[in-house]
C-alpha cells in the first residue's frame, strides 16, 4: 500500500483509481476495435490517469504495447521527435532486452545517443539539436509501431500543444504517419476544448472526421464519497460523511485539486482518529501558503494589465462578456482592444480557462490566494 492511498502524482494501481467504469469500458472497447479516439476534458481532471487505467486492463496490457506520451512541454517538432523516442524507450525497458534492440534496430538513428549499464537498462542522452534528421527519426519511430511485434495503443497526451509548434504542415504530416500506420490506435487526449474541436470538427483540418470522441466529465460525488471513506477505513482513519462531499463541491469536482485537499486530510489524520469538516480550511490554507512563493512569482511575471485583467476575472468567479462595458466599468479597465491582447496572454499561460464563454482562474488554490491577497 502507497503511504498515502490520495494520490496526487501518477497512477498506482486500481485500489487508488476511483470510479470510471463506464469510461473504461468504452475507451477499452474502442481500441480494441480499431478506433483512434479524441479525449477531452479539463486539466486535472483525469484523462491520464484514465489512459493508464485503461492500459492497465488485462485485455489490453496483454494483447497490446502500450505508450503514453505527454507533449504538453514540447515547442516544435524536434521536441516531438524526442519526446516520443524517450517515451516509448521508457515503455520498453519492462518488457526485456529483445523488445529494447528491436526498437533500436528499426529506430538507428537514436542508436548512438543511447547507452546500456552493466545490467542492460538504457540511458537516454539524446538531446534537442543532437538529432542529425529530426524528420528521419520521427518517421523511423512509425516505422517501429508498424514493425511492434504486438499492435500498439499510443496516447498522444495535450495533443493540441501541436498547434502552436512554428513547423508548417505538422497535422498533415503526424495524419499522414498515423494514417499509414496500421499495426497501432492513437489516443489524441487534450484539454483546450476549442484547440482540439478545430482541429478534428473542421473539414479543412488534416484529422477531421479521424476519430471517435469522448468527453470526460467529474466523477460522481456520491462515488468519490464512497471511495474516499473506503480508503480512510482501510487505513485505520475514519472520514465524516460530509467530509468529501464539501471538498467536492468547494472544488467543483476537479479531481485533483479534491485529491489534494483528500491527501492533506488523510495525512493530519491519526490511526483510530475521525477527519471532520472543521479540518477542510485549515488543509486548504495550508496548500496555499505553502504555494504562495510560486503564485506571487507567476503574478510578477504579468504586465500591469494582464494583473489588472487577472484580478477582475478572480473576483467575478465565473466572467463573461469581459470586453462589455458593464464589465469593463466595474473593475475599471482600459479599452477592449486592450483586454484582448491581455485575455490571450493569460489564456496561453494557462492561468485562465476559456470554456462556452465563461472565463476563470484555472488554478482553484492560486483563485483563492489572488482572493486573499487582494481583497
């Protein structure tokens, strides 16, 4: 058992997966059958927990390769092409040398940047700008996926980062690999809705009409209450009842941000003792004080409007219509012009969501220390 079962970071095992039975079964289902599959949902809400998850099904841990590959911090093609040859090397070092030396085999130009200790585990020390043919190699890595002497599930994670690389032509290019490569299903897994539902719902764009799609919505309250009070009593602790329904709701469901608070509470909680609702702020205040050195870097770091448009978007909750003059007037900021240029920047930051034209704080514990510090 993990020293604390609210696992925050990564994907333990089933015990400590709560719910998505439903989600499972359909993601399982259609990869099985054939199907690349567009997932969607908000960040922090689970989708790579449930790739793993899903992954780790008898059904498809047994019949298939599986690689998850996040390219949420990649920049441009080269970081791609990394990125996926780092991932899918990682995947492979459980599966024996023999799987190792055929990815290298069919991938040759990574060759020389990777070396074997005396017990044969791989190190990896390709680095941006060491690949000679970045092109080349991407298009060994699909060789490989065609060659897998198992079919292969790849899970493309923040699939719409894609967008942003400088290259032209990337979608048309990554389609035309994809589309020849018949011995793998991708999962093309995201959380800027709009981003994704541009790239897959326009009939101009490379991967319209290439998938099917799923929607990942929170988990069900009266499931994550049953879960978490189960993980309590399985540790000696007890968990008021109304406990984890307040964290839920506070937290609107958003898995994490709950499973941080959850894993606070488990941790104050002694052997024999009960979690009561009195402890909840006390945890919450705790995980922003401890966060308060990084949240006030990330407001140095804005320009004077960007703060100014942050401040107001954190005090309306939920805001809408923030280039209309009602909004405009109540917090005091300049022409609408100039609230564009701010809204992107903060968008492409990532500290504020745009979903169905509500804007938001992303951060729900950097939302109530911009509320503390500027109140």
């Amino acid at each position: 058992m993990v020293k604390n079962p609210f696992v925050t970071v990564g994907y333990e095992g089933a015990e400590y997966f709560c719910d998505r039975v439903e989600e499972t079964e359909k993601l399982t289902k259609l990869l099985r059958n054939g199907n690349n599959v567009l997932l969607m949902s908000p960040r922090r809400l689970g989708k790579t927990g449930l790739l793993y998850h899903c992954f780790a099904q008898d059904r498809i841990a047994t019949d298939y390769n599986t690689f998850v590959i996040d390219i949420y911090s990649t920049k441009n093609i080269d970081d791609l092409t990394i990125m996926m040859g780092r991932s899918i090397l990682n995947a492979l070092k459980t599966r024996g040398r023999k799987a190792l030396e055929h990815f290298l085999n069919v991938v040759s130009s990574l060759r020389s940047g990777i070396t074997f200790d005396l017990l044969g585990n791989p190190t990896w020390n390709v680095e941006v700008g060491s690949l000679k043919s970045p092109s080349f190699t991407l298009e060994q890595i699909f060789s490989y996926l065609e060659s897998s002497e198992k079919p292969c599930i790849v899970a493309i994670d923040e699939f719409q980062q894609i967008m942003y690389y400088p290259e032209k032509n990337v979608e048309a290019t990554l389609r035309t690999y994809i589309q020849r490569c018949r011995n793998a299903v991708f999962v093309f897994s995201g959380s800027e809705r709009h981003l994704l539902s541009e790239m897959f719902s326009s009939p101009a764009r490379p991967f319209y009409a290439s998938t099917s799609t799923m929607a990942l919505d929170c988990i069900d309250k009266s499931k994550y209450q049953e879960f978490a009070s189960n993980l309590f009593e399985q540790g000696g602790k007890h968990l008021d009842a109304t406990v984890a329904l307040t964290v839920y709701e506070r937290f609107e469901g958003i898995t994490w941000f709950v499973q941080k608070v959850m894993n606070y509470l488990y941790a104050e909680t002694e052997v024999g003792a009960v979690c009561d609702v009195q402890m909840i702020d006390i945890a919450v205040q705790e995980i922003v004080k401890d966060n308060s050195l990084i949240y006030a870097d990330l407001l140095y770091q804005l320009t004077p409007r960007q703060k100014e448009l942050l401040l107001a978007i954190n005090k309306e909750g939920k805001a809408t219509s923030i280039t209309g003059s009602k909004f405009i007037k109540r917090y005091h900021l300049p022409s609408p012009s100039t609230i564009q240029t701010a809204i992107k920047a903060l968008i492409d930051k990532q500290l504020v969501t745009h979903t169905q034209g509500i804007y938001e704080v992303y951060d729900k514990f950097f939302s109530l220390w911009l509320a503390q510090s500027f109140s």
